[in-house]
C-alpha cells in the first residue's frame, strides 16, 4: 500500500510542479501508454486514477482500455515531457492527423450465387464489420435489414446518437454506429465545423458510406451513378452486419486518438472484421510502438479481430506503402473488367485513350479550339490552379490541364468559371498511365502522361488546333484486367523488408458503392447533384473488399485465425490477369512485381479452400518484436502486457509469413547463403501429402527441406526449412532492386499453396 501511495505522490508532483516559465505555453493533444499494472489501489477504475491526475488544467480525452491501456489528454508540451520520465508511462506521442486513402468486383473476385464461398458462408450474416471511417447515411438501400436475422447475441455496441442521427437508424444491418470527435473537438480552433458536418455517426462526406457498402452492402438493384456502372450493386459479404465508427471529419481529417479511441470500443463491442482505410499523414512510416493504428491494430487481431487496412496512393513510388505492422492486411489496389472511356480526338485525326465520368451535356462530335495555358511557363495556370487562368486565353476552348497540386474535379470548375468549354486532364510523369475516372462538371477526359504529352505538342505546334471528347458510357469485359493501379502504395517495406508489403491487391479502380446525401459525387460545395451511389479509386475502395472477403472466411470457418484467414488469400491469390498474362503495372504498361502486388490479386474462388495455412500467435509476433531490436518496455507498450524475449534473438525473417524474403549484405561477395523456416497447418483434408515445386530467381538457388509433407488426423502442422543461395556474380536483380521467386506445396492439383520469395540485397552500414 505503501508504494502504491508513493507512487501515486510521484505522479503528483510531476504533474503539479509549477512551470512558471511555460505557463502561457500552446496545449497539444497527446497519447500517453501507462503500464496499468501500476494503478494505485486507491482508485477504483484507471479512468478515475488518469482524471484524477489531470483534473487541475488538463482536459482528459481519451481513455482507453482494450487494445491499448492509456489516454490522451490536452496538456503543454513541457508537461507531456516530463510525464514521459515517470515509472508508469511507458510512452507518449503527439496526436497525429492521418488522411482518407481515397457491382461488378465481387464477380471479378470469383464470387458467384449459386455455389462457393457465398452460399458457404450464408454471404457472411454471422459475422460483424466495424468500418473505421467517415461515418455512414443509414437510408441508403444497401444498409437494408430486410430478411435479415437477429443481430448475433455477442454484439454489446451501441447506436450513439446525434445530429440527424437517432436509435432507429440502426437496424439489423447496421447493429451499431459511434463516432468519435473529442480529439478533434480539442485540435480543431472552434471545433468540428457543425455546418458542413454531423456531431454524430451520420456520413457528411461519402467516404465511410462507400467502403461500408463495398464490403458488406445488400443487393440494390438498377444501381449506377449518373448512369454509369448501372447494374446489380451488392458487397462482398451482403449479409455481414456493419458497425460504423466515424473517426474521420470533413475538412479536418482523422486523429490518432480518436482512431485508437475506435480500436477500442470496436474489440470490446465484439466486432469480427476491422476495415480501415486511413494512413499516412507524412509519409514516414513511425516505428510500431508510435503508431496507433499499429498500436490498436495488434490489440484486436491478439483478440481474435482480423484487422484490414489500406496500402496508401502514393504509387508508382516505391517503398510507398503505409500500414505496415505484420499483424495488419494491408491491401493494394488494381483495376477490374469495366471502364469508362473518354477519348480525346484531335483535329489530326489522332485519337488517344482517356476515361472520365461526365453525365452532362455530350460535346456531340464537335471540334473546338484547344489550348495548354502551360506554354506561359506559368506553373499555377499549367495546373489550373485557382484564379490561375485568363479567360481571353480560354473562353470557349478545351483546356489542357496538368495533373497534380488541387483536386482533379476542382481543376474543370476553374476552366468553367474562366469560360472554357472542357478539360484534358493530363497525366503527370509521376502518375504515369493510371487514369481514374471523375464526375466532372463540365465535359472531361483523364488521359495518360504520354498522350497527354502528344495533345500539348499538338496544341503547342498546330496552326489551328482544335479537339473534342468521345464520351463511351461504361464498357465491360476489358482486357486486361486486373492491372496494378498507378496510385497504389508499392514495396519494400520501409520499416521491416523482411515482411513483404503490400500483402495482396484487390479492386480499388472505378468502384460503384452507395453515397452520402450531403454532398455531390465529387464532394465539392459547388457540386448541388444528388446520387445513390457513387464511382471511387483508391485503396481506400480495395481494403473493404478484403474486408468482406474476411468476413465471408471467418463465417465460413469460424475456428480460423486472422493470421489464418490472411495467409488463405495470400497463398491462393492470383498472378495472371483475364487474358492468362503476368499482372500488367498500370504506371509503365510493363510486368508489375511482388513489390507492386505482393502475393497477388485476391481470388476467393480458392481462398475458402486454402488447403494449408501459416499461422501466427501472439507469441509470434512478440519473438519477432525481438527479433528486430525493441526491448521489452517498448514491446509492452503495443502488447499491453509484460514481455520476455528469449535469450536467443531470433531472426525477423523467420516469422510465419506466408512470404518470405530473404536479406543479404551488400558488403560481401560470392556465394552466400540463408536458411528460414516456416510452419504450415492443414485445413483441408485430413490425410494429404504436399510436395513442394520450385520456382528460383536468376542466380539464386531455394531448396525445401522436406521436399514432402505429409498430413494425417494426428498430424496437422509440418515445418520445413527453405534455403536460398545466392551467387552474386550471376545475380540479376530487378529495377526494384530485388529478385522474385516462389515456393509452391501442391497435394496433386486440388490445393496450390504459393509463397512468393523475394531476394534482395540492403546496405547494413
């Protein structure tokens, strides 16, 4: 008792002393981890014991007690510093703003009605999706409880109310809705702007709408947007029940603490599945320990919780892909059979791809002048920057503008406002060839940065230039398809290249889901159209979907792992498009690689029959928090528990990744060689013999020990050792500095278990 009243007394004295110096000093939000096991037992409950401490002018946000232990309180950047030297605060990190990553993918996926992973798993109606995001508008028809079954006992959330938002808005479908505004309330000078925004889980900005029908949205029928896309409009796992964190705010982002604050509520609500599509914020990936998605990540999938994530839109650049922790799926994001063509056609006779979703009034064939205000050397106008264009330069022409700075939809209202009568939207050598389709407010067309380098030529070079847009409505069946979108976040891991990242890609181009009430398609002010549903790209569109795929494999196999469930779409994920060929990156038109996609396109015609799995503990992931270097206070602060690392520390590349990369110094030369292991569980039938198939880069040999496997009811895990040696004279790696490879395990042909091996070389000076 004693120590805990000193305890106690430290922590007093630390946050009382005076500061004379710094009184008037600016408050900031931080997060702070405090070892719980220290809470003096006076205190009742740890919120009691955190206000207690911070009562005299501090404001406790945030208390958190699932996933993580700790607050986050407004207090003065002196105060979180010397808070951070007491015994019980294990760390502290400033509130960090993250940003948004933003029917006819779940066929492109290999669901189909009559038979597989649908009907196997009742199109999920078992399992539970908490959507961390924007929020959602419950009346839209694919949020529908209609025929459903009673919620699942095992939910204990709520239906938090609020601005145009009441109890009855949930519904079987939608089993619970919360949102989250406290670190934003304290953030933001004058709050969360209430006349653009909802104080409540109501969706103002369509984005949480969006990702929460792409993965778990009922059939609507004669859906499309404007026309576009109209057919059957349904999630991947139509019968799943949503659960709607709002932790993202119109025109102010999303905070740390308000997402961790999500993570916390969602596990102990009992939610199944987390999808969230937010990242970034600097573009620096933070080491695991200060990154709270990270953070609360691990604390759901440690409690059964399979977790989803984003891989960011920072592509073609590599090593630009986000959320990275190995415990986290994080999805990249490809196209699908279906586009939207625009052509440009040019008075020469040239026609050039483009895409563009346009609803208005058709240019109708008819040619007009058509300038690049660019050729000024004016930067703002070559953008079509706001108040950058001279209206005797542009009135009544098609206006070329470069891609890049302000928003593409906002780029076509500025030509409008200057007079002009449509835009080309050029690609920029750093977007390369991805186009992404826009509901433009006045005739447009996206085009690629090489065409787009053809049309200015011509208008910088032709007497009399002239253009018009050929708009083609939405096509199907395009070949080939899927192609690794330009704007996905690509490999190597930046924190860890052990660990291959992205894990897989899934649909995130072009994608049709239901839509906010409270703003436009493009989400402009200006923008007064009203729509059902809406078209997308981004990653943000392709997490929800293997979100909903998660769903429809936890209901399909309730005893599986979220390691598990990741490891059947990673091992079963496919490498050729609908035309049989290597996936095609978007960016170059060339082969893509691992780097791009990581174990492939996601296909869950296979993965509900995986045949074998690897799977991961929490011990797992704890050894390989070792392996990498943290001590044990630091590994406390993502586990919430003491750790102990074993004496021998062991090798990052051993964790039971169905990857595996193999590191070597480029210090050395000759033959060098590594040895891994991995571990795989049988989930198919019980008695079954695996042999393994090889497939080895240039100047690199992979040998299997056992080349065999073989499982009966008494024996459902093997392990073997895979050898990579490498000859680095003869070596031949790729642009992206690595070389590729795979192993297989194959039972004869009914189950193909494919690990991707990448080898590379990394400085270790």
């Amino acid at each position: 008792m004693a120590s805990s009243i000193n305890l106690l007394l430290l922590f007093f004295f630390f946050l009382c002393s005076p500061i004379t110096s710094l009184q008037t000093e600016k408050k900031k939000t931080f997060i702070f981890r405090v070892d719980s096991g220290l809470k003096p037992s006076v205190f009742f409950t740890h919120y009691h014991w955190y206000s207690s401490e911070f009562a005299e002018g501090s404001q406790i946000l945030h208390s958190y007690n699932t996933v993580f232990h700790g607050f986050s309180a407004t207090v003065t950047p002196n105060d979180a510093e010397i808070l951070r030297n007491h015994p019980a605060v294990l760390a502290v990190f400033e509130d960090r703003r993250r940003e948004l990553h933003t029917t006819r993918s779940p066929q492109f996926l290999g669901l189909r009605n009559q038979k597989g992973l649908w009907s196997n798993s009742d199109y999920g109606s078992d399992v539970i999706i908490g959507v961390l995001d924007t929020g959602i508008w419950p009346e839209r028809r694919s949020f529908s409880d209609l025929n459903l079954g009673p919620v699942p006992k095992r939910w204990r959330g709520v239906c938090q109310t609020g601005a145009r938002f009441e109890s009855g808005n949930c519904n079987r479908k939608i089993v619970g809705a919360r949102f989250f505004a406290k670190g934003q309330q304290a953030a933001v000078i004058g709050g969360i702007n209430q006349t653009v925004e909802f104080l409540s889980p109501r969706d103002a900005d369509g984005h949480g709408t969006h990702t929460a029908s792409t993965a778990a949205g009922r059939q609507a029928f004669r859906a499309s947007m404007a026309g576009y896309a109209a057919g059957v409009a349904k999630g991947v796992a139509p019968k799943a029940r949503i659960a709607a964190y709002k932790v993202c705010w119109k025109d102010s982002g999303c905070l740390d603490s308000d997402i961790l604050a999500a993570f916390d509520a969602a596990v102990s609500d009992g939610v199944d599945i987390i999808s969230i599509s937010i990242g970034g914020g600097d573009g620096i990936p933070s080491p695991y320990y200060l990154d709270p998605i990270a953070i609360g990540s691990y604390g759901a999938a440690s409690m059964g919780v399979f977790v989803s994530s984003s891989a960011g839109n920072d592509g073609p650049n590599g090593m630009s892909v986000t959320n990275l922790a190995p415990w986290v799926t994080t999805v990249g994001a490809g196209t699908i059979d279906r586009d939207f063509p625009a052509d440009v056609i040019l008075g020469d006779g040239h026609r050039l791809r483009g895409v563009s979703l346009y609803s208005g009034e058709p240019l109708n064939g008819r040619m007009f002048p058509v300038v690049y205000p660019g050729k000024t050397g004016m930067l703002a106008a070559s953008l079509c920057m706001e108040n950058s264009l001279d209206p005797k330069l542009v009135r009544g022409k098609i206006v070329i503008c470069d891609r890049g700075s302000n928003p593409r939809v906002a780029k076509g209202l500025v030509v409008k406002k200057a007079g002009g009568v449509g835009m080309i939207l050029a690609n920029a050598a750093s977007n390369g060839e991805g186009l992404v389709g826009d509901a433009h407010l006045i005739p447009a067309s996206n085009v690629g940065s090489s065409a787009g380098e053809r049309i200015k030529a011509y208008a910088l070079t032709h007497p009399n230039p002239v253009a018009t847009i050929d708009f083609k409505g939405t096509v199907i069946g395009v070949k080939p398809a899927p192609v690794v979108a330009s704007f996905s976040g690509r490999g190597p891991n930046g924190l860890n290249p052990e660990i291959l990242k992205p894990d897989l890609i899934a649909p995130g181009v072009n994608i049709l889901a239901a839509w906010t009430d409270a703003v436009g398609p493009t989400g402009m002010v200006s923008d007064r159209r009203k729509t059902e549903f809406n078209i997308l790209s981004g990653t943000s569109m392709a997490c929800p979907h293997v979100s909903g795929a998660a769903a429809l494999l936890k209901s399909a196999h309730p005893d599986w792992s979220p390691a598990a469930i990741r490891s059947a779409m990673m091992t079963t994920a496919s490498l050729v498009d609908n035309s049989n060929r290597s996936l095609i990156d978007e960016s170059t038109g060339k082969h893509s690689t691992p780097y791009d996609f990581g174990s492939g396109h996601l296909n869950l015609g296979r993965a509900i029959d995986p045949g074998l799995v690897y799977d991961i503990t929490n011990d797992d992931y704890i050894a390989f928090l070792c392996s990498i270097g943290y001590e044990t206070k630091t590994i406390q602060v993502i586990t919430r528990t003491p750790v102990r690392c074993p004496r021998r520390k062991p090798s990052p590349d051993n964790l039971n990744y169905p990857s595996i990369t193999a590191l070597f110094p480029t210090s050395n030369r000759g033959f060098l060689s590594k040895t891994l292991v991995r571990t795989v569980t049988n989930v198919g039938q019980p008695e079954a013999v695996y042999r393994a198939w090889i497939e080895s880069p240039k100047g690199v040999t992979v040998t299997v020990t056992p080349s065999r496997l073989v499982f009966t009811s008494a024996v459902k895990k093997r392990s073997y050792v895979v050898t990579v040696t490498l000859d680095t004279k003869n070596l031949v790696l790729g642009a992206s500095g690595a070389a590729f490879g795979s192993v297989t395990w194959s039972d004869g042909g009914r189950h193909v278990v494919r690990s991707i091996v990448v080898v590379t070389q990394i400085n270790t000076l």
